[in-house]
C-alpha cells in the first residue's frame, strides 16, 4: 500500500478539490474518489437523473416515445452522456466540474464494465465521487438500464 497521502487536488476550474485519505493506494485503480470538496463560493447544480432516452417526455408516460432507444447498454449509455452534456453544457458547467454521481442500473453485472468503460473516456482522466445502486426496474420505462443523476460545482459569477 501507497501510504503517501497526496493533498488537495483542484479540479478543473478550481471551484473544486479532489481529498484523499487514510489507505489512499496510487496503485489501485477506481472509477471514483473519496472526496471533493467545493471551495471558492462554488454554485452547485444538480441535474435530475438521466437516461438514454428523450430527456423530455411525457408523463405519464407513453411507451412509444422510448420505441428508438438503443436495448443495449452501448447505446443508451452514449445517449445518456450527450443528454448530460446538454444540461451541463446549459447550466455553464463541464464535464470535469462533476462533483459526484448515483448510478442506478437495473444489472451491475451485465451493465458496469461497459458504462464504467464509456464514463471513463467521457470524463477523460476526471474522477468524481460516485455512488453505485442496482434497482428492480427505472420509473421512465422497464428497457431502461441505467440512470444517473450528478452534481457539479463551478466557480460562483
């Protein structure tokens, strides 16, 4: 075990820094740290989950609206990360000022490794705080696998 403790790590823009602790291990690999801290008067935004269908829908739902989302975790992950583009992108925040993240998949088994695989590369190198809960089914539509709901700090205006 690595047992020097890095310090503080700004994040991106700065409204933010990654914390580690005792146990840290700069050999272990993990799609998640312990600890980020906002700094600076830092605006939260909290977007809604997400999913890989229509960010807008009606409700109650209808079930043909979801007719074109991808059966695979490949596609509706894809769509999922461009949906979460488009609110970070209109709250004025990037995809490295995400603080921390729930994951709800429907199967961590068959789904984990392709979405952790897809996240990381989406990220490119940033590593948020991540929580990762597997449920019987999501509210919008039972062929939805996965949903995310994050939080991201930027510098306050």
């Amino acid at each position: 075990m690595n047992a020097q403790i890095p310090p503080p790590r700004p994040v991106a823009s700065g409204a933010s820094e990654v914390i580690h602790h005792e146990g840290y291990d700069a050999e272990i690999v993990s799609p998640f740290v312990p600890v980020i801290r906002s700094v600076s008067n830092a605006r939260l935004v909290f977007i809604s989950g997400v999913t890989g269908a229509p960010v807008y829908h009606d409700h109650p739902h209808v079930p043909a609206v979801f007719d074109a989302v991808p059966r695979e975790i490949d596609g509706q992950v894809k769509n999922l990360f461009e949906n979460l583009d488009h609110a970070l992108t209109a709250a004025g925040a990037q995809r490295s000022d995400v603080v921390s993240m729930v994951r709800f998949f429907t199967n961590i088994e068959e789904d984990q490794d392709v979405v952790n695989r897809v996240q990381g590369a989406w990220f490119g190198g940033h590593i948020p705080t991540s929580t990762t809960v597997e449920i019987k089914r999501l509210a919008t539509d039972p062929r939805l696998r996965l949903e995310i709901q994050v939080i991201a700090a930027v510098p306050a205006a």
